[in-house]
C-alpha cells in the first residue's frame, strides 16, 4: 500500500454523523482530513488547504455541490483537484452533470459503505499518480 500520510482529503458534508464514519475511517488510512459542513466552508478551506482530492455532498444548506464543482474547476489552485461526489442524489441527471464538471466518481451514498469511500479515494489517487 502505498503511503497516504502526505495526502489530504477535503470532505465537505453536512450530515455530522456521516462526515465523521468517513473521516475516521479515512484517518485510519492514513489521511489527512479537513471537514467542512457548508459549501462556502468548503470554497475557503479548499484554497486555504489545496486538498489532494474533495468528497463532495451535493445537497449543502448553503449552496449545491455543484455549483462548488464548477468553482473548484474554475480555480486555477484547484483545477486538477480531484473530486468525488458522494451524494444520496442518484438520479442520471444529477450523475451526468457532475461527471460533465469534472467529478472523477458519483458514489450513491445509500449504496456505499465507509470503507469502499476509502477504496475509491485511494483508487482515485494511485490513478492520478500514474496518470
């Protein structure tokens, strides 16, 4: 495996209890990771920190994810950030214009569990590596 203690991982959720089974299990991976429960939370944290990769809710109380997608991709800082959506919007619309945005993966979050989200950030990074 290879070492994911140099890599961060931005998760900009808004259920509590989901940001934190994520983000302990992300830790445990050995991860960095910042929360963020608001997009404009998110927005600041993302170019304060220049995550490695961003797990991105879609519904915020905020504003939509993504409207934060198009943001980051527009950010020349964030442009090649690595984002996944991880929402319970599954419907092909939603998936497609993400995916059109510039996501990397749309994860369903009622079909996913903890430790697959930590399979796929992982999978998403070693790609970019190689890429």
């Amino acid at each position: 495996m290879t070492s994911n203690l140099a890599k961060k991982i931005l998760s900009i959720e808004d259920d509590a209890f989901l940001s934190s089974l994520v983000s302990v299990k992300l830790i445990e991976a050995g991860f960095t990771v910042i929360t963020a429960a608001t997009g404009a939370d998110g927005i600041t944290k993302a170019k304060a920190e220049l995550p490695d990769l961003i797990l991105l809710d879609l519904m915020l109380p905020d504003m939509g994810g993504l409207e934060i997608l198009k943001l980051v991709k527009e950010d020349p800082a964030l442009k090649n950030t690595l984002v996944i959506i991880l929402s319970n919007m599954g419907g092909r619309e939603e998936i497609e214009e993400g995916m059109k945005l510039g996501a990397t993966s749309y994860l369903v979050k009622a079909n996913i569990l903890p430790h697959e989200v930590v399979e796929m950030v992982e999978a998403q990074l070693t790609q970019q590596k190689k890429g």
